[in-house]
C-alpha cells in the first residue's frame, strides 16, 4: 500500500514538472510570436 502511495507522488511530480515544462514552452512561443504579430500590422 505505502509503495502504491510514492507512486502516485512520484507520478504527481512527474506531471507537475511536465506541467512546468509545457508553461516555459508556451512561454518562449508566445514571446516569438507576439513581435511577429507587431511586425506584420
């Protein structure tokens, strides 16, 4: 049972750091792309 429960934070983490990693990449696209935007109008 203790095994199963640090499996499930062990994955909670996993996909919080995912999480993370995904916002940093939504991020750094939306920085490209806002000076695109400005550049064409």
């Amino acid at each position: 049972m203790k095994a199963q429960g640090f499996g499930l934070v062990a994955v909670t983490y996993a996909l919080l750091d995912l999480g993370k990693d995904l916002y940093r990449v939504h991020e750094a696209i939306s920085g490209l792309e806002d000076p695109i935007r400005f550049s064409r109008s």
